[in-house]
C-alpha cells in the first residue's frame, strides 16, 4: 500500500476522459448537519459571506483575464460564456441570501433563506478552486471545451461537407475543464470522494485481498475497470486519442494517496493498465504539489496565460508531433511571393505586382489571416523545432507544381525547401541564410530545413499496415476513397503516428467524411473496435498556392515603366510562366495552383467539381465534350492523380 510519502503526482502514458456520473454533491449534503448544525446559523452565514466574496474576486480575475486575452489578440474560447454563467449563479446566490422570508415560521436552517446543503451545492459552482489551479498552467486556449469522441453520424451517398456538419456525433462528447500549454495539454477535475469510489469498487465485486484475485482483476477488468469512474476516465481517453492530444492532467482533489488500498489500487489501475504510448497521463491528488503550491501573482498568471502563448489563429501548435508531415499546400506556403513579399533581388516590376496582390486581398478582407502574417504567425510557429518530412508523391507534384507556374523567387525557395543539387553539402544554417535573402519575414533559427523526402504509402500497402498495428481496420476504406497523391500523403502521416499538416480544406472535410462513413460499418459490425484513431490533421488557413493565382488582371501593365505600353513591353524571365497559354487568371487555378476537382471545397458534389465553384451550363456542356473527345487517355490518369 501507497505511504503518504509516496509522490503525490504522477506521469504515466494514458489517454482519457474522465466524467464520472455520480457526483459528490449528495455526500456533501449529506454531512451538512456535522458541519453546520440547527443552532449555529452564524457558522452558516459566514461561510456564505466568505463564498461571495470569493466568487466576486474570482469573476473580477477572469475579467481581467478575458481583457489581457483581448488586447493581445489571443481570446481564450469559452470564457465570455463560462463569466456569464458564473456572474448569474453569483447574483442569484446574492438575491436569495438578501430575500426575506415570506413564511410565518422561522426558516429550520438559517433565516438568510440557504439552507447547508444548498450552500454545498452552490458552492460546487464557484470557479475559484479551478481557476486557482488554472493560474499556476500556460498558454490557456479555451475553457469548458467540448470534444468529440468519434465522427458524426454518415451522409448518404452524393451528399457533402453540408449536409455532415450537422450531423449529430456518433458517441456523445466530452468536456474538458481547460485546454493549456497551446493545446497540447487536457485539464481535467474529478469530484470523487475515496467512500463513492470504494462503494463503486465493491459493487463490482472487488476484494482487497490480492490473493483472491484472478489473472483478469489484477488487469483491473475487475472491480476496478468497471466502475463509473474507470468508465469515465476511459471516455476521456477515447477523446484524447480522437483528438490528438498527447497530455491528459488529471485534478482528483479529493483523493489522496496512501489513504486506502482502494484509492491506491484505483489511481495505479488509471495510471499503468489504461495507459498507452500515445498519451501522458499526470495525476495531480490531494497533497500534490500541483494542488498544495500557491498560484502565482494574478499579473504573472495572465502573461504566462495570454500573452507569451503561441500567437497561433490555429492556438493549438502544442499538439503537433516533434516530426510533422507536410502536403503540398504546407510547401506552397513556405515558398509563394504572396507570403514572403518583395525583395529587393526581385524586379521593380514583379515587386509592384507582390505588393499589389497582397494589398489587393486586404482590401477584400476575404482572408482569415493577412497574407504578410501567415509565415509569421501560423506556419514558422508551427513547425519551429520540429523534423520536416513530405512524402516523395508530394514533393513530385509540387516540383510539377513549380516548374509550372512559378515565378523565379518561388523557384528558389523552393529549390532550398527541399532536397535538390542547390542545397546539397549545406548546412540547416546556411539554407535558412540563404532563403532569408528572398524573404522579408525573418526566418526562425529552429525551422529545419531541408524537408526530408520519406517513402510514399500505396494502396497495396494499407492491409500490411493493418496487419502490423500501424493503421486501425478503418484505414482500408478510407485509403480507398482517396486519391493516390492524398493516400500517400495522409497514410503515412497515420502509419507512423506523426502530425500532417495541410491549408487544404476539401480534403480534410473529406477525410471526416469518409471516417464516418468506416466509423458507422465498424462500430456496427466490429463493436470492439471504436477505439479506432483517425489520421492527425492539423488543417488552418495557410493560403497555400502561388501568386500566379492572385496575381492582378492588369499584371502586363504592371510589368512596364512610367510612359512605356504595357502590350508591348518583352515579359521578363522572373514570370515568364504566367504566359503559358493552358493557365487562366484567378481561381482557375485551385488551392495548390493546379486543378484538384473532388477534394476541392464543394466534396461529395458532383456538381461543384470545377475549382470549388459551381459550373455554369456553359462549362457543363463544354467539360462533358471535351471528355467524350479525349476518352480514356493519359490525361485523365493525370487528373486522378492530382484529385
């Protein structure tokens, strides 16, 4: 049995969700009488007072809080609703401790009209003893967050992202108090007193006595496994792994170690036999130094919250793997003119189109991001520190996408991106160096570069991966429905457990798509295995095409001096792909300056297949031409590929 010198917290590998259904609410109320007895109201009332004034100081707190969060562009999701309800509960506690009774006889506990027990109750309401611990975290991203567990319910055949986005999800979501460290952490509090978990453990039959145990109890599939406590904190889990966090801290105030061989046999239970490799468990009880230490200064706790988290829209770079797998939108966006602007070693003339284009799409103010501030403020943060790999599907289509369409500029960088003859025998430094020369965004010094070129994932592939535990069973259908290029890329990214990180929105909207899809076969017909994890997409707005595609339609007037005629002035080299006369201005071309038809934003309509927009009539009747024309041919293997 555990000694109360034991070390009260805990990290162990684990993913979970623990919401158990039975709170302590009752017990507390229970033992009010003890605690506050008929004849000592002023016991009562002086609680009461102490709980307002704390609730009053905690509310001003996240005031502040919320205010910090705002003025440095870094909102914490869930606050404005989390002071709303706390600020009502507070008043209403205010009103009713102020309200003089109406009732001819003297109230039996307390004539300030609360009685113990819903004193205990409105207690367990107040924020402070979270926030309290909160404080001590970093980089806050969202407060009483909802995630789900599984996919949402499938849409039937020829139906897409609009019709799924409303489907209810398949298995009810969980809640999370507080998402910190820029997400790769799960806060999460447990209210369970040792007698609830002890009464929980010996109705599922467990005894105390090791001897007596067989083979599966001391596993915990027991007493231990089966209590409502186990059960919710495998939800968690569940969630975790859905969602792709890799740290689960686990708050239990109100165990403590050492106390009982049931709450030592339980707390060892959640944190070796329900643990896995994928997610880190810490335990935080009663005595812990988590709980015991002082929070810091309220200053201190909002810059350490707010204002020194990642300056990420995407707030949740903390979950990415240390090895992160780049599509082809991921490359585009390291290398566009849209993102790294002018340079001086550019032309004059294809300056003044960068400027223009970027100023073109704030004026439109059509872009999540500022096209200046995407390198800054999304994709370097993202990927700092980290391994860079892309599949060799990947870099193929992206050097096709470059030899293209590209300007000079962007066939530089791209060049020093990836593995070629200009970089070969130089050294991470020397790379970032050298692309600093084409860039105005300061390069960080932990971008490690050159991307590594791994092996792609073929369809063949999928079984041998399922057999070896690298993919679950629900990898087969969805390998299926993707195209060979997304196949290797996403595939691999979901083989080797490693994050992929893509601004192309239609294919992580069909990847969901096709996920619940499998999910709903195989929960019907292989119940046991809904553990089932889905590929690590790490999807945000990274604008991931090149300026060809947003370059202004007066671009040809641009290119000439003050008095010349642009007709007739010679396209200088930097550009000379823009004339290429299969490419057309504006979205024409899509997301990585190619067509790429089914993954594009209108998935799963056969009627949005033309670069995200719906086709005219026109377009119609033209696209069914020219494919009764050209057959079977190359060209359509081509397309495929690209889809």
């Amino acid at each position: 049995m555990a000694t109360q010198n034991d070390a009260q917290s805990r990290i162990v590998p684990i993913m979970t969700d623990p919401t158990p259904k039975h709170s302590d609410h009752a017990t507390q109320a229970n033992n009010t009488k003890e605690k506050f007895p008929d004849d000592d109201e002023a016991s009562l009332d002086h609680s009461i007072d102490a709980l307002i004034t704390q609730w009053t100081t905690c509310i001003s707190e996240l005031q502040q809080l919320q205010s910090a969060a705002e003025s440095c562009r870094n909102p914490v999701r869930g606050l404005n609703s989390l002071l709303r309800v706390q600020q009502r509960a507070l008043d209403k506690m205010i009103q009713k401790k102020n309200a003089v009774s109406i009732s001819p006889e003297p109230a039996a506990n307390g004539t300030l009209g609360i009685s113990p027990a819903q004193y205990f109750g409105m207690k367990s309401c107040c924020w402070d003893d979270k926030w309290r611990l909160v404080k001590k975290s970093r980089g806050l991203v969202s407060i009483n967050k909802e995630f789900p567990r599984s996919p949402r319910l499938p849409v039937q055949e020829g139906e897409g992202w609009l019709a799924y986005k409303d489907q209810r999800f398949q298995e009810k979501t969980v809640s999370v108090d507080a998402v910190v460290d820029s997400g790769a952490t799960w806060l999460k509090f447990v209210s369970i007193s040792p007698r609830t978990l002890g009464y929980q453990v010996l109705t599922e039959g467990w005894e105390s006595d090791e001897e007596d145990l067989s083979d599966d109890e001391e596993d915990g599939e027991g007493g231990l496994g089966n209590t409502e406590f186990a059960e919710g904190i495998r939800k968690i889990i569940l969630a975790a792994r859905w969602n792709h966090c890799h740290h689960l801290h686990l708050v239990l105030p109100s165990l403590r170690e050492g106390e009982s061989d049931v709450v030592d046999r339980m707390l060892s239970y959640v944190g070796g036999s329900m643990g896995g490799e994928d997610v880190k468990i810490t335990i935080s009880c009663a005595g812990s130094v988590f709980l015991e230490d002082a929070p810091p200064p309220l200053e201190d706790a909002i810059v350490a919250l707010v204002k020194d988290r990642d300056t990420l829209v995407g707030e949740d770079c903390g979950r990415i793997t240390e090895t992160a797998n780049l599509d082809p939108s991921a490359l585009t966006a390291l290398v566009t003119d849209l993102h790294h602007g002018p340079v001086s070693l550019q032309p004059a003339s294809q300056q003044r189109i960068i400027t223009k284009s970027v100023l073109d799409h704030e004026t439109e103010n059509n872009e999540l991001v500022s096209r200046q501030d995407i390198l800054a403020n999304v994709l370097y943060p993202a990927l700092r520190g980290k391994k860079l790999v892309c599949t060799q599907f990947a870099a193929k289509y992206f050097r096709q996408l470059i030899g293209a369409i590209s300007t000079h500029s962007e066939e530089v960088r791209a060049s020093l991106v990836l593995p070629t003859s200009t970089n070969a025998g130089m050294t991470a430094a020397q790379i970032r160096q050298e692309l600093q020369k084409w860039s105005n965004v300061p390069i960080p010094d932990d971008i490690n570069l050159p991307v590594e070129i791994v092996e792609d994932v073929t369809l063949e592939q999928v079984d041998e991966l399922i057999a070896a535990g690298k993919v679950p069973p629900i990898a087969s259908g969805v390998a299926n429905d993707l195209s060979r290029l997304n196949r290797s890329v996403y595939l691999y990214g979901w083989a080797n457990d490693i994050t992929t990180i893509t601004g192309h929105r239609g294919i992580e909207r069909q990847i969901q798509l096709s996920l619940a899809t499998h999910y709903f076969t195989a929960a019907t017909t292989r119940p046991e295995e809904k553990n089932e994890r889905p590929p690590d997409v790490w999807h945000r707005h990274l604008g991931g095409y090149l300026i060809h595609r947003d370059k202004p339609k007066n671009w040809r007037d641009m290119l000439a001096e003050e008095g010349e005629e642009g007709a007739d002035v010679e396209v200088p080299k930097e550009v000379i792909c823009w004339t290429n006369p299969w490419t057309t201005w504006g979205r024409g071309i899509s997301t990585y300056g190619l067509p790429d038809t089914k993954t594009w934003d209108g998935v799963g309509h056969e009627e949005k297949q033309s670069y995200g927009r719906r086709m005219s009539r026109r377009e119609k009747r033209e696209k069914e031409g020219m494919e009764e024309g050209e057959g079977e041919g190359e060209e359509e293997e081509e397309d495929e590929e690209q889809s």
